[in-house]
C-alpha cells in the first residue's frame, strides 16, 4: 500500500510539472462550451455574415430540448476531439518510463507490478475523469441557460455511462503504451481503434453488448429519452471486464518484462 501511494504521488508530481491538470480540464471545458453556443448562435451567425442563401437553416435548430444538445456534447465534441486528446495525453503513461529505464529500475525495487500499475491509472484515470467530468458539467449549465432544463439525474445518470466509456479509453491506452515503443504508434493505435469502436456503436446489437463505445450511446439516450436502456446495466458488466482485461494484459507484460525484448 506504501509503494502504490508513493507511486500515485509521483504521478501526480509529474503531471503537476507538465501542467497536466491544468490544460487538460480546459481543453474539456473549451469543448464543453462549444457544442451548445455553436447550436445557439448558428443561424444567427448565418445570417449575419449573409451566408444563408441556398442554405436552409432548421428553425428547430434552437429549439432543441436541453437533452438533445448535451447528448451532441458527447457525439460531437467529446467521442471526437475528446478521445484523441485522451490518447494523446497519456500515450506515455508506461511508454516514457520504458524508454528512460525507470521501468527497468522500479522493477528492481520492492515495489508490486499492481502497486506500479494501480498508481499509473489511479492518477492518470483521475485527472482524466475529472476533466471530463468539469467540461460535461459546463456544458449543462450552458445548456440549461440557453435551452431546456436537464433534469439532474438524468444529467447523473448520463455522466455515469459515459465515464465507464471514459476508464476503459484509459485502461486501453495504458495498455498499448505497454505493448509498443513509439508515442507516436501508441497514439495512432489508440485513436484509430477508439474511433472505430464508437463509429460501429448501432451497427450490430450482438457488438454493441460487447462494445465498450456503446456506453456513450447509452448516455445519450438517457439524456434524449430520460430512461435507461435495461441493455446499459449488461453493457457496464462487460465494460468492466473489458477493463480489467486491458489490464491484465498489462500486467502480464510488465511482469514477465516483455518490453525488454521490443
């Protein structure tokens, strides 16, 4: 327990010194405000910058219920934009330690495999889901004042579907920062497969159970509908597991020191 708080407070050090916890909640923040004074003044700006001949502007556009538009906070900002800053950000989480010997030498320490990788997604899974977290919020609060009201659980519920799609883009691109050498091969990976996981999210309902992306649609459609999918509680328990592969499959490598053999 000593090691793995050490290590938590190491992480944290760090991305206090690259000033992680800084710019990574505003950038959320910035795409939190986007989508809903983007759909607000759209029209407006149109027509403004006498851009709107032979273009047919919906005059439901700002008429849309509060759900609706922070549902497309998700789907336009957050699964987009959203997903690769998190890659990016944390394409070195094991990566940067292989490639200047401290995973080499932590190793040599008594210090646990699971204490090294529990502070690596404690701290970085935090800050991630925090950011998220504050850039959602924003968005509600924009939305409300411009739109409808969003009741809070609803607001609640959808928050907690779309973090457990959150965990596992951590626990996934921690686990391809163990596989690979390169940064920039980690993130290609991790933004092309995450991609891919939420462009397929409909498409088939048999991958969708077992498609971690589809926590975002269930989020979605808790905000539009204001229920709950019963599919949702099935999609969590597989979302979990999924996790906890991604993890294993970490643990498996740092333990048995594959990366010296990359």
């Amino acid at each position: 327990m000593n090691n793995f708080i050490v290590l938590t407070k190491k992480e944290f050090s760090q991305m206090m010194h690259d000033y992680k916890v800084i710019w990574l909640p505003i950038i959320f923040i910035i795409l939190g405000l986007t989508q809903p004074i983007v759909t607000y003044f759209l029209p407006s700006i149109l027509e403004s910058l006498g851009g709107a001949q032979g273009i047919t502007i919906d005059p439901s556009m700002t008429n849309q219920k509060g759900g609706e538009v922070l549902a497309s906070t998700l789907g336009s900002q957050f699964d987009q934009l959203g997903i690769m800053i998190i890659a990016i950000s944390m394409m070195g989480i094991i990566q940067s330690d292989k490639a200047n010997g401290m995973l080499a030498f932590i190793l040599t320490r008594p210090v646990n495999v699971v204490s090294y990788i529990g502070g690596k997604i404690v701290s970085n899974g935090l800050i991630v889901v925090l950011s998220v977290s504050i850039g959602y919020i924003v968005s509600y609060l924009y939305v409300n004042y411009l739109f409808t009201d969003i009741p809070f659980l609803h607001m609640i519920t959808g928050l907690l579907f779309y973090l457990a799609w959150v965990l596992y883009i951590v626990s996934f691109t921690t686990m391809i920062s163990t596989i690979f050498r390169s940064q920039g091969i980690i993130a290609l990976i991790s933004i092309v497969y995450l991609l891919v996981c939420r462009i397929i999210v409909g498409l088939c309902p048999a991958i969708d159970y077992v498609n971690p992306a589809s926590m975002s649609k269930h989020a979605m459609e808790s905000l539009i509908t204001g229920s709950v999918n019963p599919n949702g509680i099935v999609n969590i328990l597989l979302t979990i597991i999924c996790i906890l592969m991604t993890l294993l499959v970490t643990y498996y490598w740092i333990a048995n020191k594959k990366f010296n053999h990359e």
